[in-house]
C-alpha cells in the first residue's frame, strides 16, 4: 500500500471537513448536556503512524484520561479519545454543573461522565464519516484509562497490531463559556482494509 500521507492538500482537506461536521454534532450535544455554549473545531488533521502519535500529544509523561471505543460496522477498527487530566476535570465539573475545580479524582461518577463524552464525540465523528463514505459505523462501549500519554498509546498499539499502521490524529478545540478552553485529540484508528475504504473514498471526492 502507498504511503497514505502523500495525499494531496485537496483530500486532506475532504477529510477535515468531514471531521467539522462530526466536531459540529458533537458540539451541539455536548452544549445541551452541560447547558453552556460550546463550540469545537478542528485546527489540526495529521496522518501519522501510531508511534509517532506521542510527538503530536505534548509530553509523553503526562497524564491523561483515554477514552477507547471500537468501530463496528462496515469499517472496523479503533476511537481513541485523550484528553490532559487537568482537561478531563473540567469537562467533568461542565457536564456535572458543579464550580469549575471541583472535581479532584476520577470516581465512578466523572468516570461515567467522561465515557459518555467520548460517546458523544465518537458517535459524532463516526455518523460523519458514515455519512461521507455512505456506510454504517456503531460504536462499541466505551471504556476509559487514566494513565501517562506514553503508556495508553502503548498499549494502544500493542494491542493494535502491527499491520494497522496509520491513524488520523484530529486535534479537536472546544471553546466554552468560560476564560480556559478544553483541547483533546481524537484518533481515529481504521484496520487496513477500512483504511484503504476511507481513502479511496477520500481520492473520489
């Protein structure tokens, strides 16, 4: 298979559009589960292999609460949501209303809260890109992780396999009603046969 990140800048852009319209969805659900105006773009769309992901989060030693999902359906593969720690307890304090620096740790309750966001976004950017490639995407349960960046991409990969080479790092920024934003990275991690469906796709459009 060519390499995939020599697609030209035109079907780089098909792709972060599609990722719009799923940041858009997602927005809209996320501002009526906390009640506040959010809004989410996406800056940033990178194709990159999986072991060069970390390069693109910032530090490998940080913190962060991952949010796994599987895709079923016509495509098959992989969600992963990750946000910083200090990210996933606002969004914890939003979606549960509570004043912002409430949340301390990661209890049952924020740990729903944030597979449910991740749900949310996930469910979004999937229905996208059903819609583009005119196929059905499900998400599976959501499951979460709260670890260092390197380790959750690790086992990511390790439990990935090694033909699944690239993923799509879409770099997601929410702005809220607030004076701090919210910035997360949404990967998306197709298997090789749904990887070579999106792009073919993508060269159509």
């Amino acid at each position: 298979m060519e390499d995939v990140r020599d697609l030209k800048e035109l079907q780089i852009d098909a792709l972060r559009e599609v990722a719009n319209i799923g940041a858009g969805h997602a927005a809209t659900a996320l501002s009526q589960l906390t009640n506040s105006r959010i809004m989410i773009s996406v800056p940033q769309i990178n194709i990159v292999r999986l072991e060069e992901v970390p390069d693109l989060l910032g530090h490998p030693q940080e913190v962060v609460a991952a949010v796994l999902m599987h895709m079923l359906g016509d495509l098959t593969g992989r969600t992963l949501l990750l946000f910083p720690e200090s990210a996933g307890r606002r969004l914890c304090d939003m979606l549960l209303r509570r004043p912002i620096g409430t949340t301390a740790a990661f209890d049952a309750l924020e740990q729903s809260c944030l597979k449910e966001a991740g749900n949310i976004l996930a469910g979004a950017y999937m229905n996208a890109l059903s819609d583009f490639m005119g196929m059905l995407l499900l998400p599976s349960v959501p499951s979460l992780v709260v670890d260092l960046s390197a380790a959750v991409l690790t086992t990511t990969y390790l439990n990935f396999g090694h033909e699944r080479d690239f993923v799509f790092c879409v770099e997601t920024e929410f702005s809220i009603e607030s004076p701090e934003g919210l910035r997360g990275h949404f990967l998306l991690l197709p298997d090789l046969a749904s990887l070579k469906a999106i792009f073919d796709a993508i060269r159509l459009s």
